[in-house]
C-alpha cells in the first residue's frame, strides 16, 4: 500500500524492489524471471527517481505545512510605553489553578522590546521591572 505522503511503499524505498511474496519465488512469474543483472541495474536507476520523488513530496507536504500554520499565527508586537497585561506565574509554569483564580496581571507598561520576541515591563504602581518575558505571555491592556 502506497503512502499518501511519499507516493511510493517504504519497503521499496529502502530496498529498492517491491516485495515478493514467497509463492511467487516458488511458482516463477514473468517478473521474477528476469536476468539479475537487468534486474539490478533497473533496480538502482529507479531507487534514485523514487527516493527524489519521495524527497519532493516530503518537501512539498512540509511546505504546505507551514502554510497552514503561518495562517493561524498572528504575530504580537508591542511597543515601548504601551500598557501590557503579563499571564500569572502558575500560567506560565502551567502549574493547576482554580477554576475563578486570575490568569492575568497587571496593567504594566513595557520598557524594552527585542525583536526576538520577548519583552521587560515596569509596574506603574510600584516602579519594579518584571522580565524578560516571552511575548506570548503579554497581552494588551484595553481600557
């Protein structure tokens, strides 16, 4: 049975034949007929194409799979001076908490962006710098 993802059986991709059944060995057939040496040459000549179509197909699917995820991704970007709210400690270590326990701090306010993705913010409050947090555990403060 052929895989969908590379077009061809994993048995003939590494071994470079299709399978036999041991019936046909016993019973001979027009293909296990064949001189060796053909048998061999046409072997490896279409090993080589079937493992580059299998590596195209391979980089085609992932292609595709990054397609899918890029469209589901939306970047965060923050600049400095915004307010910001940060995910709670038990959040970010994905520890339990309880059902009505708050999942988000703040307001905060951003001090320093990196393009990498991460972020220090300041507490207006109290004027302690908390950080560097990851961007997926900021996100905007709306009044």
């Amino acid at each position: 049975m052929k895989h969908e993802s590379v077009k061809a059986m994993p048995f003939s991709l590494v071994y470079g034949a299709e399978t036999v059944l041991p019936i046909d060995m016993s019973i001979p057939s027009a293909r296990i007929m064949l001189n060796e040496q053909e048998e061999q040459a046409l072997t490896i000549e279409g090993l080589e194409d079937k493992s580059e179509e299998a590596s195209q197909e391979l980089l085609k699917n992932h292609r595709r799979i990054i397609l899918a995820y890029d469209k589901m991704v939306r970047p965060r970007m923050f600049t400095e001076g915004e307010l910001v709210m940060k995910s709670t400690y038990a959040i970010m270590k994905n520890q339990a908490i309880s059902k009505w326990a708050a999942k988000w701090e703040g307001p905060y306010v951003v001090q320093e962006t990196n393009p990498s993705g991460y972020c220090t913010l300041e507490n207006p409050k109290t004027g302690k710098r908390v950080g560097p947090l990851n961007f997926k555990y900021v996100k905007k403060f709306y009044m």
